[in-house]
C-alpha cells in the first residue's frame, strides 16, 4: 500500500514529490567537498558524459571560490544545474568514485554541482564570454538540453541562433520528463533564463517546424540547422484495449504530472508495464500521487531490466510492487474503461522470450500506464532532402555529429535514440564545434 494521500493543493504536491537531492547549504558543501582526494587519475571525470574537471569543481567549492567552481561545471556542460539533480550521478561519477572500493560513501558530486550552479543561477553571474558576431546564422529545432546546449556553444562562437520550439515552454524533457521529486519546474526554467540571458540566443515558442515548406525556408535563410527534437510518443503495444478510457502513455503521464500535477488522473489501483527508467519514474509518481496500489509489470526476470538499480529502489520505497516475466496480452474492459489487464506468464527458451501455454490470469486496475518506449520521429525526418536513418528511425551522423545532409547536424535522443540529459548536453556542444568548423 502507498504511504501518499491524494495531493490536494500545492504545497501538498511538494510535500509528497519532495526533493531526493535537496539543495546543501554552504556548510554542506565545504564538509562534503572536503571528502574529496583530488585523485590524479579521477575516474569521475573519466564517468562523465561531459567530461566536467570534478576534482577541480570540488576543490574550488572547498576553497570559497564559488564562482570559479559554476564556471568550471559550465565550461563543460550548460545544463549543469540540471545535470546535477537529473543525472544517474549514483551510476555515472558517483558510481566511479575511489570510495566505493573502501565501503565509504562517494562523493556527493551531484549535489555539489547543484550547490555552485545554483548559486551562479540565483545571483545572475557573468561567466560566460562571447565571440564577435561572425554574421552567421543557425537555426536550432528544438529547445531541449540538446538545442539549448547547441545554441550556447554557437553563440559563444559568434553565431546568431534561433531557436524554433513546438510548445509554449523551453527544456523538452528536461522540463516534461523528469519526476518532480528530482528537480523542480522552476528550477529548470530558472537555468534556461540564466542561459538565455547569458548568450543571447533567441527562442521561438509555439512554433513546430512540421512541414517540408518549413524545412525549405530554414534552409534558405540559415547557413546550418540542427536537429534536437528527441523522440516522439509513447509506442503501441498492440494489444486489444491500449486505447481505453484509463491508458496512457508513460511520457505522456509523466508530463501531466510536470505541467499540471492536481489536475493529472490516477487510479486507485495501478499497473505501470515496463522495466525502464521511465517505467520507474510512472510508478513512483503513481504513487505519490495517491494511488492505494501500484504493480510494475516486466516481461522478463528483475535482472534484465533497462532501469537502473537506484530508481527501481525508488520506486519500491514508495510501495511500488515489482511483478516479472508477466507480459500483457489484453486490457480488460467495463463501460469503455479500463478495469484490468490479462496476462500471461513468460519465460526465456534459447535466448528468446516465450510465453508459458495456459498462464494467463488477471489483475484488477482502474489505470494502466504504458512505458514501452518512444517512437522515432521518422516521418518528419524523410522530409529532409539526403537525410541517413538507420534500421531504428535514428539519424545517423559522422564524428563531427554531421547528418548525410551536409546542412543538417544532430545529437540527443533522436541519435541516440534515448539516453540521458547529459548525453544530449555533450553531443549537442560537439555538434555546434561541428558546425563551426563547417562553416568555418
């Protein structure tokens, strides 16, 4: 059973999706920073998707010299307040700390990012220097990490750049994906001002770039364009049921519970199926939003989930109940609405999933949410002229992130087809120094 009751006001929502990583205060960060041992090989850094120098970050939190600190983690990556709530530090630089070999708890390096950006965020620091205007002119689609992040780094270059972003807010899943509990609404946005006024890069709001029509203009009047629009919608299971009154989608879920948290429906009794990250997160916020039972349902054994071991733990600290090698088969259904799902048991035979032969049962929901993953924006993409996918939907680009298309450069999701907010930061500033030398 949850321990969450339904929120019913704001300051009921913070309380039950409060933050795993709060915010150290300056006698927090000089303790902790204190921990570090400035290791000459530094795996952390060798961890990070950004390659940010921690042990200097760390030692100049240590020394008082704050602003020196944020500049450092910005030089590497522009979402670096984000990036320090965000991030799978417990995997990535946490996870490679030398502690962890002596049974010692890693440095708190997450936190400690998050402590010197925000303190650069809240007082408006001027860190950043911008090249002389170049007269060139990027069009960037998408105002994700990875757009965002292009667009810094081009405009400390010298470049114009404007951005084109199909919704009314900035920071794609930054802003829409990523569970409450581990950063604000408004901490997000907080970071994008800071960019935006930093390096001067403009932003165009509901503004979907949709059609070959669109496409063509941007290419008459740029001299590059890149492609940062992510991944599309939750993917189909294909089963009988999936439309029903109580489905969704779990990004799509997971975007109500961002953007509009008292007005988002959960069911008193919840089936969440996947074993991802993103089914982690569904499940927990289920959860807190007070659902009396949440089950993550997986297809195959606890240990073939995607999902990393920290944010299953999450969830199962919420109540979260694990259920595998079950796959669904059909959503059962009363009046148009859901009312459970049948199952069938599963188990692996020479490597391939099987279902077990008169296995099924059924569970009684009144929500079931689908984190199966997010379809590629393939439709959109074949409008542009050369443009390389490969098998997957994903584009595919040489090492300077450079698509078939010599005008078009690309990195996140839609590349990698989904990985994490720091993967799309490093990509994206590789691929503006791509451009750079191509227009150079």
């Amino acid at each position: 059973m949850s321990e969450y009751t339904r929120p019913t006001t704001q300051s009921e929502v913070d309380k039950n999706f409060e933050q795993i990583k709060p915010l150290m205060n300056p006698t927090m960060a000089y303790y902790e920073s204190s921990r570090c041992l400035y290791c000459f090989d530094a795996p952390c850094v060798q961890a990070c998707p950004t390659s940010i120098d921690i042990p200097l970050f760390i030692r100049q939190i240590n020394t008082g010299n704050i602003d020196g600190a944020a500049k450092t983690i910005y030089d590497s990556n522009y979402f670096g307040n984000a990036c320090g709530k965000v991030c799978p530090t417990e995997v990535l630089c946490e996870g490679a700390c030398v502690y962890n070999n002596q049974d010692v708890k890693p440095i708190e390096i997450g936190r400690l990012q998050s402590y010197a950006t925000t303190d650069a965020v809240q007082k408006d620091k001027n860190l950043f220097s911008l090249a002389e205007s170049n007269s060139k002119k990027v069009a960037v689609i998408g105002a994700g990490p990875a757009g965002i992040s292009c667009a810094c780094e081009l405009r400390s270059l010298g470049y114009a750049v404007d951005i084109f972003e199909a919704k009314a807010q900035p920071s794609g899943l930054a802003l829409y994906g990523c569970a409450p509990y581990k950063i604000t609404n408004q901490e997000i946005l907080d970071e994008m001002a800071y960019l935006q006024k930093q390096f001067g890069f403009n932003v165009h709001y509901n503004s979907a770039i949709s059609s070959k029509k669109q496409l063509q203009d941007l290419e008459e009047k740029y001299d590059a364009i890149f492609l940062g629009i992510g991944l599309g919608n939750t993917n189909s299971v294909g089963i009988t049921g999936e439309d029903l009154e109580g489905c969704i989608g779990a990004t799509e879920f997971v975007e109500d519970v961002k953007i509009n948290p008292l007005d988002t429906h959960t069911g008193q009794k919840v089936i969440v199926i996947g074993g991802g990250n993103t089914a982690m997160d569904a499940a927990s916020e289920s959860a807190r939003l007070g659902a009396s039972e949440v089950i993550l349902a997986y297809r195959r054994d606890k240990e073939s989930m995607s999902a990393y071991e920290f944010e299953y733990d999450l969830a199962k600290a919420v109540g979260v109940k694990g259920m595998f090698n079950v796959s669904p088969v059909q959503i059962l259904e009363k009046d148009g609405k859901v009312k459970g799902v049948r199952f069938t048991r599963t188990h692996i035979v020479n490597g391939k999933l099987r279902h077990v032969s008169k296995s099924r049962f059924n569970i009684a929901c009144d929500r079931v949410i689908f984190a199966t993953g997010q379809s590629k924006q393939v439709a959109f993409l074949q409008q542009i002229d050369n443009l390389d996918l490969d098998k997957k939907g994903r584009i595919q680009v040489n090492q300077h992130f450079q698509t078939s298309n010599p005008k078009y450069f690309a990195s996140g999701d839609a590349l990698n087809g989904g990985a994490e907010v720091v993967n799309a930061c490093g990509e994206a500033k590789q691929a503006a120094q791509g451009i750079h030398a191509f227009l150079s």
